[in-house]
C-alpha cells in the first residue's frame, strides 16, 4: 500500500489503483507510520511527498518487493506484475527522435509501468534521483553506477536541397568556410563528445548555435546553413542532404544507473527494453 502512495503521488489515485476505498488506505498508511514511529509523507489536498524517512522507507520497501518478485518467479508465478515509475533522461536527439516514438510498445506491454522521459541537452544526476536510467556519451569514470553500451552510432554534414541550390555543394572541408555553419552553443556543451566541430574543422565559428539536436536538425531543414547531425535523424527527412559523405563522426550511447537500482525489476527492465529496440533496430545507427 505504501507503494501505491509513493508511485501514485496521492492516496486517492492509488487507492483506485489497489480496489481500496480511499479512506481506508488512509489509514493503513497512518496505522504504518504510527508503526514505524515517523512520518513517512507529507499529506497536501493535491498529492502527497515523501518525507526524509519516507524516502528511506521507500528504498527498502523496494527491496523487499523486488525480493518477493523473485521469489514468485521461482516457485513458477511468471505473471509477476512490473509496475512503478522509471525516470528516463536521454539527450534530446536519442529522446525525442528515437525513443519517444518506441516507448509506448513498453507501457502496452507492462500496463502497471509508468515511463518519464526527460529529453533534454544536459547530463543527469543519478545519485539525486533526477533520473533512475540515463543515456549518456561517456562511460561515467565516477560514482557507484552500472553502465553497459547500448550502441555506437555516426553524424555528418548536412544542408537542405533548398539550401545546396541556392549556395551551391561544398567540396572539400575547406570549402564549408565560404558557408554558414550552424553549431552548439559552446559554453552549454557539458561533456567533450558533444565538441563534434573540432573533428571538422579547427575553428567552426558558427553563424548559428543552438544548444540541441533536433532544434540544429530543424535549423538545417529549414535552410539557415550547413550542420552536422546525427545519422540516422537526418535519414528520416528527403529534404535533407549529405554532403562531403566521407567525413563521418562516431560517438556512444551507454546505459546508466545508481548501483542502489541493481534489483529493482522496474529499472532492469526497462534497461532490458532499450538494449531491445536498439538491438532491433541497429542498421540506422551506423
């Protein structure tokens, strides 16, 4: 019942979730923490939070879910319920390209899941909960946290056919310095893989800098310059055209997570599922 609370965020919606009247979850929850001797949430007309102890409490009342999960699956019950809220963060071009349309094959298959995906241009702290899962660039070098890779995948130059008739198609490396350039924003970039310029060109002063993927993919749609996008987003519009083919940029994706996550079946299954898509659909990343 804590559960239901914890992931629901208030006591009516899980008591709809359990088949329990809303006042008697109540005041199991109370008879729980007046067992425990603490207040484990913090009660508001629109939800509840949990407390300091609450959120302790909620570590191990994980524990031991996940402790009882297994040991239905060992004495034969497969239909195990996996439910619960995961917090994904991804950057934004992997979210909101890739993931985003994929992800609800997830919640149709576990409908007691519950998928946060957080699509945006910066790292995620693990440690603080600010995510359970995030995609990132690099194999984190610190911390108590399990990475695997999930894929290697490739970016290039591109520009807009509208563009290319109207500025003419840049031949060499040298010849991107007579066009306009779109960039990240330098001082927003937070981990060195996202510096893909340099491996271009020394200095790639760009007349336009946005700190995201899709949104520099859009610029180039739109025909504001030359960029260098991620290969398998830039596939998916005609409009679009590789330029100079044989400049070609790898980078990684890894899937990363606080080791205090290793048991909990939400979060490995959810990892499992996107070593799944990816697994299926690996042609487009490289």
């Amino acid at each position: 019942m804590f559960l239901a609370v914890a992931r629901a965020g208030q006591i009516l919606a899980a008591s709809k979730r359990l088949g329990l009247n809303h006042a008697t979850l109540s005041r199991r929850v109370t008879a729980l923490e007046e067992a425990l001797k603490t207040r484990l949430l913090i009660r508001r007309t629109n939800g509840c939070d949990l407390t300091a102890e609450g959120e302790i409490f909620l570590n191990a009342a994980e524990r031991m879910e996940t402790e009882m999960l297994a040991a239905q699956a060992q004495v034969g019950r497969i239909d195990t319920v996996i439910a619960g809220t995961v917090r994904v963060g991804a950057p934004d071009g992997f979210g909101v390209s890739f993931l985003a349309p994929r992800l609800g094959r997830l919640t149709a298959r576990f409908p007691e899941l519950r998928i946060q995906l957080v699509p945006v241009p910066r790292s995620f702290s693990l440690s603080q909960r600010e995510a359970d899962i995030a995609i990132t660039l690099e194999r984190p070098e610190q911390g108590r946290l399990i990475s695997a890779k999930l894929t290697d995948y490739t970016l290039g130059l591109y520009a807009s056919q509208a563009y290319l008739e109207s500025y003419g198609v840049p031949e060499t490396v040298d010849d991107l310095k007579a066009h306009r350039r779109i960039g990240y924003v330098e001082d927003l970039i937070f981990t060195a893989s996202l510096n893909f310029t340099g491996e271009i060109m020394r200095s790639w002063d760009a007349s336009f800098e946005i700190s995201s993927a899709t949104g520099q993919t859009e610029a180039v749609r739109s025909s504001a310059g030359i960029g260098i996008l991620h290969n398998y987003i830039a596939r998916q519009y005609d409009e679009l055209v590789r330029i100079l083919p044989d400049t070609t940029i790898t980078r990684g994706y890894w899937t990363t997570y606080h080791e205090s996550a290793r048991d909990l079946v939400r979060v490995r299954t959810v990892v499992d599922f996107l070593q799944e898509l990816v697994t299926e659909e690996h042609g487009i990343f490289l």
